[in-house]
C-alpha cells in the first residue's frame, strides 16, 4: 500500500504494516531487513535514516523535522518518540505550525541512534541527542543529552544506572552480517548534518539544505 510513495532510498526486505503516516518520505532513506508496525508517524525532516535489522514498535513516532539516524540493530519499543526539532519557547516567536513562518521560531536539530541501542516503551529523546552504541533506556524516560556507550538508563532526565555486556552482542551481530550477506551501514556520509552537535535557526537551515 506504500508503493507510490518515493523514498529516497528502499532496501530489501523491509516491512510497513497499514496505518503508518509517512512525511516528506523523499527524504527517507530505508535499509534492510526493516519492521515499522502499526500506527506510526514518520518525518523525512531534513534526512531520516533506518538502518539494518531495525523495528520500530506501534504508536512511535519520529518528529521535528530534523536529521534522524538509527545505526544497524536499533530497536524502539512502543510508544517511542523522537524529537529532532522544536519550536523555541522563551519568547522568540509564536509557537505552533498553524501560525505563518515568519511569525515563529523554530530550530531542527538531530538525533542519532547508534548501533545496538534499545528504546522502551515511551522513552522520549530531546533534539541534538547522540545515544551510544548498546545503549538502553528504560520505559518512561527523557533523554535530553547524550548516552554512554553500553550503559543501562533510566529516569527523567535519564541517567545510567548500569552496564550491558557487548561480547556476545557483536560476535552475534558479525555472524548475521556473514549469513544475511547484508553490508554494515556506514553513517559516515549523514554525520556532517549534525552541524557540529547543536540545533540552528530554522532559517539558516534553510540555507544549508538548499545548497546542493
């Protein structure tokens, strides 16, 4: 039922059950061996891009109209949000889309999952956020900085309050690698549009995106 959206990119094996809302899917770039369930709502934003063996649960949801990245084996759980952009509340401007652009102030940041992190349920990841490889937060949490590597997390905001063991997790993950004959995705080329690690007027991204 997706086939006439045009994603900027479509791997194999990739799964979108019905109900799923995508926006500004051109933007999208979709890997292999991906699940999006049910209920979802999806931004391209300014670049938005899923991984390898990756599942995003019900009623997630990513927004802001940012820069997304998930790395290879991300999970979301349900009810997962991530927010890669927001409108700025200390006066700046009015503050929601039904009012014209001119008269707002909004910024688009980013959020960058890296490989093996593990979202429950209704976790809620603030914009300019870089979680670390095998991290994972727990259910009801705030992210609003970034994770440690391998870390167990919990709270609001969410802070580490143990270690995950990646032994396992990577001899396993270079064995799937070998029988799936799937190339590890590389972000490399994504990474420069995190714009030194901060969110940017709306208007200067502008500038930047237009720019070919």
């Amino acid at each position: 039922m997706y086939d006439e959206l045009n994603f900027a990119e479509k791997g194999k094996h990739v799964t979108l059950y019905p109900y799923i809302v995508f926006v500004n899917p051109c933007n999208m770039h979709l890997k292999n061996h991906l699940i999006v369930s049910e209920f979802c709502w999806l931004h391209g934003g300014i670049k938005t891009v899923i991984g390898n063996f990756i599942h995003i649960s019900y009623y997630s949801s990513i927004a802001g109209g940012g820069l997304c990245i998930f790395e290879d084996f991300v999970g979301l759980s349900a009810g997962a949000r991530i927010i890669t952009g927001s409108e700025l509340i200390h006066g700046e401007g009015l503050t929601n889309p039904a009012v014209p652009r001119e008269f707002r102030a909004v910024t688009r940041s980013f959020v960058h999952l890296e490989k093996h992190v593990f979202l429950a349920s209704d976790v809620v990841v603030h914009p300019g956020v870089t979680i670390g490889e095998g991290a994972v937060i727990g259910s009801n949490s705030v992210v609003t900085k970034d994770i440690e590597p391998w870390t167990i997390n919990v709270g609001i905001p969410a802070k580490p309050v143990g270690k995950r063991p990646s032994e396992k997790m990577n001899r396993l993950e270079d064995e799937l690698y070998r029988k799936s004959g799937v190339q590890p995705f590389n972000p490399n080329e994504f990474l420069p549009l995190k714009v030194a690690q901060k969110s940017i007027p709306d208007i200067e991204l502008l500038k930047i995106t237009a720019t070919p």
